[in-house]
C-alpha cells in the first residue's frame, strides 16, 4: 500500500493538482490547444507553430523537469555563462540542452543561413529602390519600442518587444534572448502568431492607405541581373553593413553566406544542405527549446497581454510604414512604383510579398506584381537584421 501510495504522489496528476496555482497550468493546456489549431487545421506557419506548441506543452508537464529557465535568466551581474553551463550539465533536462543553441546564438543564425540559402536577390539588385521601402517597413519596431517604453517596460525589454515589428522569428529570438531572456516565449509566440496572420492583417491598411488607381499600376519588367552581381551582393552587402552595424554580423553574415552558396553555382550541396537538413534541425530545436520557455508561471503575466498587443501593434505600424514609402516613391516616380509592394518590406518572406499580388489583382487580374514585391520582401530580411544589430548595440551588455 505504501509503494501505491508512493507511486500515486509521483505522477504528474499528483503533482498538478498539489500546485498552489494550479489552474495556470490548465490554462496553458488551452493556449498549447490553440497554437496546435492554428499551426495543424489552419496551416498558419506550421512547421514553427507545432514544435513551438510541443515545446510548451513539454515546460508544463507536472514534473518532467525538461526545462529550468532560472539556468539562463540570472540577474547577478557576477553570474557568467560558464556557469549557466555547469547548472545545465549537471542539473538541466533535455530541453536545458536545446536552449543552449538559443543562448548562444547558434539556432538564429544557422536558420538565416538556410533563408539565404532560399532566397533570390536579383529583384532588389534589378530594383534597389526597393531597400527604401525594406527600410520604411521598419517604422513598426521602433514604434512597439517607444510604446513599450511609455507603458513602463525597461529599455531594453521594449526594444527585444519592439523587433516584432521586423516579422522575423530568428531575429526576434536573437535579440530577445540577449536583451530580455524571460520574456522570450511571449515574444517568440507574437511573433510567429502574427506572421501566420498576415494575409488577415496586412489589406485592411492595403485597401485604406492606397486608391484604387494606385492599387492598379502595372510596373515594367525587372531587368535580368547578371551572374556577377549576384555573386558580388552578398558579399558587399556583409561589408557594408557589418562595417556601419557590427552587432547584425550573426543574422546578415549567415544570411548572405547562404546566399553565396547558391549563387555560386559550386556549392551546391552546401546550398541543399541549407536549404533542407540543416535549417529543418535548426528549426525544430529552436522551436521546442522556445516554446519551453513559457511555463505557466512566466507566461500568465499581465506583461504578457502588453507584449501581444504591441506586437499586433509593430506590425500594423510596420505595414503602414511601408505602404507609405511606396506611394512616396510612387509620387516620386510619377507612378512608376505600385505603393503595394511597399507593404511586402516586413521580413515575412515570400508570404507578405504573396499578399501585394493577391490585393493587386483584386483590382486588375491581369496585373502581376509578385517579383516586384520579392524585391522590398528580401530587403526587409536585411532591414530587420539592420535594426536588430541596432538595438543591440544600444542595450546588450
């Protein structure tokens, strides 16, 4: 009878319900319900929502002991990483493991190596101009992060809230991790769940901010770029702007790394491998290890709430941002430059782009403004890269 007893105190239903806050816990069930609703019925970014779903589902089993989120978020300034290290190896769970990947920075940049590897430059090479809107679709991370300081976040909370605005995932995990550790899942989940709902919260501002004659200009056909320039892009482009912001070396110098394997035309078995194994195992350790940073007990926050509204927030901002620079350069450009491909400058690749097609041909079937797009798309890759070396600079360490 003792063993039964013994064995009835061990499992996790004991467990649970010995919480003192135990109905938290069935709260997140419910959360972890819904991201697996959205990532598996719906098909909104599932291959980051269902591991990041998992991943929380693993930090609140009664128990499990998997993850231990006081190993990496030490405010002892004496606390040091060799340290966080031993307390893993000796003391952390499987998950502990993982997350070492997150806190060294290895997932972020080994995933934008892969998005390099994927992604096609030649419409901003053909259309530079695109880079000014890249850039202007920024606007939203520096308004979440001025917002976020006004409702009372630290500086360099607001900032790690603030890059949600860029509509990377990795970005947002890299400088989260760095600037504000414990909010990390909240952030991460804002982040991709509003990726996934893009195509919901992008033409609503399409629609308002442009007319209808603007909504159907037709643009001239890219020029083809050449073989060298591709090849001399990646690699200029790491120059320049590790040169101005040294902090975006991980994310822009992987991302561009990436991309001159594919480039090259010689590489390309390193290219495939970037492109499938390598960024699918990344993706999936990043995610698990993510998730598993929001237990019931750090994620049920009122600062949570805050961070999801300013997240939805940057992103509206971050598409008016951009909507607004493409009628600019239309105005310049006496109608040369649909203001729509403007809203395609967030890092959401190719999915904002695919957006700008799908509202531009609600006006006119005929017109088809997707490699048009891709070109502020890609550039808003390396603008939220550009703006997460920016915040760091400010605020790490």
């Amino acid at each position: 009878m003792e063993f039964v007893i013994n064995f009835l105190n061990e499992t996790g239903f004991s467990k649970l319900i010995a919480e003192p806050d135990f109905y938290k816990t069935l709260i997140m069930y419910v959360i972890i319900g819904v991201l697996f609703y959205l990532g598996v019925v719906k098909q909104f970014e599932p291959l980051l929502l269902v591991p990041i779903a998992f991943g929380m589902l693993l930090a609140n089993l009664p128990g499990a002991n998997l993850m231990h989120m006081e190993f990496f978020v030490n405010e002892d300034p004496n606390h040091t990483l060799v340290e966080t290290l031993k307390d893993v190896i000796n003391n952390g769970g499987l998950v502990d493991i993982l997350y070492l990947g997150v806190k060294l920075g290895i997932y972020p940049s080994l995933i934008f190596m892969g998005v390099g590897a994927m992604t096609d430059f030649s419409p901003l090479i053909s259309n530079p101009i695109s880079l000014m809107m890249g850039a202007g679709a920024q606007f939203g991370v520096f308004f979440a992060f001025f917002g976020a300081l006004f409702l009372g976040f630290m500086p360099a909370e607001a900032a790690a809230i603030g890059i949600i605005g860029g509509a990377d995932g990795p970005t947002a995990i890299l400088v989260t991790k760095t600037l504000a550790p414990a909010l990390l899942g909240a952030i991460a989940i804002a982040a991709y769940s509003y990726m996934a709902l893009i195509p919901f919260i992008q033409p609503p501002f399409m629609k308002l901010l442009t007319t209808k004659k603007e909504r159907a200009i037709k643009m001239s056909t890219l020029r083809p770029v050449s073989k060298v320039e591709l090849v001399v892009f990646p690699i200029v482009v790491t120059l320049v702007v590790t040169m101005v912001v040294p902090d975006a070396a991980p994310l822009i110098g992987f991302l561009m790394l990436g991309n001159l394997f594919k480039v090259t035309g010689v590489t390309d078995r390193l290219s495939k491998t970037a492109q499938n194994e390598l960024i699918n195992i990344c993706t999936i350790f990043l995610g698990v290890s993510v998730g598993a940073t929001a237990n019931a007990a750090d994620f049920l926050k009122p600062e949570t709430l805050g961070i999801i509204l300013l997240g939805l927030i940057a992103f509206c901002f971050s598409t008016i941002g951009g909507l607004l620079t493409g009628k600019l350069l239309c105005f310049i450009t006496h109608g040369k430059i649909n203001p729509l491909i403007g809203s395609a400058g967030v890092s959401a690749v190719p999915m904002a782009a695919r957006v700008s097609q799908t509202v531009g041909q609600k006006e006119d079937p005929s017109n088809f403004l997707l490699m048009h797009a891709m070109g502020p798309n890609v550039a808003g890759v390396i603008g939220s890269a550009v703006a997460a070396g920016v915040l760091l600079s400010l605020y790490a360490g």
